[in-house]
C-alpha cells in the first residue's frame, strides 16, 4: 500500500496528468510540499478535525492537510482532469479523503463532514471573494466552521485585516472583523506558484468569535455599510442620505459626525448605527 510520502513529487503528477494550468479556473499550483506544508499547519491543529478544501488541483496543499493529521478532507474540485491525481491520494490515505467533482459554489459542505470544520484553500482568485463572504455571512452565528485559512490575492488579504483610515478598509474588513479575528500570516511572491500570477499573495488566517463583537442586526449593518462604502469618497450625511430623512440625526446618535467619511469609521460606531435603525 502507498503512503502520502510515497507519492510522485507534484512537477510528475501535473505532466502525467497533462494538467496544463488553465487561467479561466484560476489555476495557480503550489508544487512545493514543503511551503504547503507550512500553510497546512497554519490552519493550527488538524487532528480531530474535519477540513474542507476548495480547489485541491494536483493536490500539494490536500496531502499537507492529511500529513497534519486532519480527521477527513473533503476536496471540491471542478476540473475533472485533476481526478486521478487527487484519486491516488485517496488510495494513499484510506477512509481520509473524499474528493468531489463539483462547483464549490454549489455544494453544502454540511453534507459530507461533521463539525469541528476548518476550511483550508489556495483559492481560486475568480471566486474567492465570494466564497469569503458567503462564510461570513451564514444565517445563523456561530458559523459550522471554526476557522478559515485562505490564500488570496494580497490586495484581497489587506482588504480582510485592513484598519480604520486606511485605503484598503472598506466592507469586506468590517464584514469579517465584526464576527471574527482575522490576521495574515504568510506572504507569498508569484514564484511561490506554477504559473507564477501577476500579483503577491498572502495566506489569511480567520478564526470565528461565539458572539460579534458588537450587537447589531446582520442584515442591516450589511446594508448599511454597503451604502456608506458605495461612495466612499462623499461624507456620510450625503452617502446615507437615502436611508433615512433624519440620517444626520441618526449619525450623531451613533457618535459619527456627519461630515465624517465611512474608511475613518470604526467597527463600533457602524454598528451603533445599524442598531438605530432596528425598530
Ligand atoms: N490547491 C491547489 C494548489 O495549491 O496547488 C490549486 C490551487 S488553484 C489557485 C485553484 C483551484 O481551484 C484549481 O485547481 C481550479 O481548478 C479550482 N477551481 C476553480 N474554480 C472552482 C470552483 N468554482 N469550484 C471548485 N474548484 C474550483
């Protein structure tokens, strides 16, 4: 019987397999174990645990998962070329691995693993950010999984961390800083990957909070920062002035001055906000 260590190295597989990288899926591989190695522990201690992984192509980041020690992996792949590559892996790990033929979009990771859920992937860059925000904004909180360690694009990642007063801080901090905590911790250079993309990347790591931080409304507090960053650049008396006639009136209440714009406004007094309007 193979073990994982007895597999071919990644550069073999993918020329077997013919698996030449197709932009359209994002397919950016990480043939290096010893790099996925490292991305696998930073999603902490695996043993115990159930792991989804989107996007597994040849597999580099599937077999650290398994070498961690992670319980199950499921592995959502949509290219079907890379079947037999993730298929020997499976055989390598018997009853630790299942691998499914589908849009990630379209599964329900629910109907196949059993909590603790950590979601590991070197996502790709096409629907990345969606796939982010869908698990962010579940229906109910706490969310079925623990944690989400991610590759993204490193403007995507500073997105996710970025801070009040800064250019990057928009919806997508707030979304996940209001739930969560979220830090990066890895960077890569395009050589990191073959075919090296234009851009850096950067691993982020997201663990959830059993409470947000602060009390608010999830789909008003979405709505309300959704209007603010649409025009972030006009002051927030005139970017919210749909929401409300006495929206000046509302932002005082809420601590914001009115002339304020939405990147200086904290977690916080968005919430405030949001809460003003709950009836
Ligand atoms: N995990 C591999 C690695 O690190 O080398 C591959 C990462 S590559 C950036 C993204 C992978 O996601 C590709 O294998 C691609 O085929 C797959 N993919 C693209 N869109 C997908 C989708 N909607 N659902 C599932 N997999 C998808």
């Amino acid at each position: 019987m193979s073990t994982i260590d007895g597999l071919p190295p990644l550069r073999e597989v993918i020329a077997s397999h013919g698996l030449s990288a197709r932009k359209s899926l994002g397919q950016n591989f990480l043939l290096d174990l010893n790099l996925t190695a490292k991305i696998a522990r930073a999603a902490g201690d695996l043993t115990g645990a159930d792991v989804l992984e989107i996007g597994p192509g040849p597999g580099g980041l599937t077999r650290g998962l398994l070498a961690e020690g992670a319980r199950r992996v499921l592995a959502v792949e949509k290219d079907s070329r890379c079947l037999p590559a993730l298929e020997a892996i499976a055989a390598a790990c018997p009853g630790r691995l299942e691998v499914l033929n589908a849009d990630a979009l379209a599964i329900d990771p629910l109907d196949h693993l059993t909590p603790p859920i950590k979601i590991v992937a070197n996502l790709p860059y096409n629907v990345g950010t969606e796939l982010l925000i869908r698990w962010l904004t579940p229906k109910t909180w706490p969310p079925v999984w623990d944690s989400l360690t991610l590759m993204f694009q490193r403007e995507v990642a500073d997105r996710i961390v970025a801070r009040p007063g800064s250019k990057a801080y928009g919806r997508l901090a707030l979304l996940a800083q209001w739930r969560c905590d979220a830090r990066i911790v890895m960077h890569l250079p395009p050589s990191a990957f073959t075919p090296p993309p234009k851009v850096s990347s950067a691993v982020v790591h997201i663990t959830a909070l059993p409470a947000p931080r602060f009390p608010a409304d999830p789909v008003i507090l979405e709505r309300v920062v959704a209007k603010a960053f649409n025009q972030r650049r006009k002051m927030l008396r005139a970017a919210l002035k749909g929401l409300a006639p006495d929206i000046e009136d509302r932002l005082i209440a809420a601590g914001i001055a009115p002339t304020d714009r939405a990147e200086t406004v904290d977690l916080e007094r968005f919430c405030a906000l949001a809460r003003g309007f709950e009836s």
